[in-house]
C-alpha cells in the first residue's frame, strides 16, 4: 500500500461523509476526525435566518475546522493514518455562497491567514450528488437543524462544490458519483477501500451507472 497518512471526505450536505469516513477509519485501522457542526450555536438560526447569522455561523465554522485540524499533527503521534470527514477548504466554498460581498472580503482575509497552518490530505475522496438526490436525503434524515434547508440553497451549493472541485489539484482526488452506492454494506465500503489504495493518478471519477 502507498503512504496514505491523511484522508479527507468531502461532499454537500447529506452525501454520507460521515458514514463513509468512520467505514474508512475502521478498513484503515486508522483516527478519525468527525466535523463538530452540531456544537456550533448558530447553525439552526441560519437555516431559519440566512440573511442576519450566514456570519456568525461562519466565523464559528472556521474557527472551529481551524482548532481541530491543527490537533492533526499531535494525533499523528498515536495514528499512523488519520481519516476526516471534510477538507478545511470546504469553509471557504460555503463561505462564498453564504456571505455578502463585504462579509466575505473580510472572511476571506483571516481566512488566508489560517489555511497555510492547514495540513494537506495524501487523497480526497469527493461524493457528487445530484440536489434532488441529496434533498430527498436530508429530509429521510430529518435532523431538526436541517429542516429548514431549501432546495434552492443546496443547489448552490453543488454548484460551488463542482466549480471547486473541477480546479482541485492540491491532493489525489477520487471522485464518487454516490447514486446506487451505500456506505454501510461491506461491498461498497470495500470498493472505495480499494480505489484509494489502488488510486495512480492524479483525479479519478467511478460510478454505479
């Protein structure tokens, strides 16, 4: 197996990072780091309320991804492999869509401060879904902070996510098309395992269909 130290998940809400990286984590015998999003105290009031906390929300998004990503290193002390269940960069993709012009410019410049700090992934493993499939998701789900997502918010938001990911060259990147694929069974878990390992090539893209 190549040196894989850092693999981070990534994909819009409701794509199964979550259930994909602890999979991974126990494949890799591997630490696991899982998004805090439930601690942040705005986050249902921008649901309700985009316009007046999007900056609040924000704010307290980084610098909790910043806090936690810098614990990486020491984790390596105890872990040979370290799995994430997102890419600090995904910050500044809600970010853009979230903020006003001004907000922005001024998130964007702590933002530029603090990334350079930020560990690199060896590989990112991105799920591309489409707004219905991922909507539908979110609503089976039904978590009380995401009941008030909008169909229109999430696709902005896979719009931004594959502009972003269409230019990413910074670590290997596997791109996962998740229609027809559950985390949760052996049999797809055990096909992801392999295509990370097996992964040559700069960016790859695999699909059911």
């Amino acid at each position: 197996m190549k040196e894989l130290r850092f693999i981070a998940i990534e994909g819009v809400i409701g794509a199964g990072k979550t259930t994909l990286a602890k999979g991974l984590a126990n494949k890799f015998h591997a630490g696991l780091i899982l998004e805090e999003f439930e601690e942040n105290p705005f986050l249902a009031k921008f649901y309700t309320n985009p316009s007046q906390y999007a900056f609040h929300t924000q704010l307290y998004f980084l610098m909790s991804r910043y806090r936690q990503q810098r614990k990486i290193n020491q984790m390596d002390l105890f872990h040979s492999r370290l799995i994430s269940d997102y890419l600090f960069a995904k910050d500044r993709i809600f970010a853009e869509v979230n903020l006003t012009e001004d907000e922005f410019s001024l998130y964007d410049k702590i933002y530029s401060l603090i990334e350079k700090e930020i560990p690199r992934p060896d590989v990112v493993v991105y799920l591309q879904s489409t707004p219905d499939f991922l909507y539908k998701r979110i609503k089976q789900r039904d978590r009380s902070y995401e009941r008030n997502i909008e169909y229109d918010y999430l696709v902005k938001l896979c719009e931004a996510y594959n502009s972003f990911f269409i230019h990413y060259n910074t670590s290997q990147l596997l791109v996962v098309n998740i229609k027809g694929f559950d985390f949760l069974t052996s049999t797809d878990l055990d096909l992801i395992y392999k295509e990370i390992i097996q992964l040559k090539v700069p960016r790859k893209i695999i699909s059911k269909e």
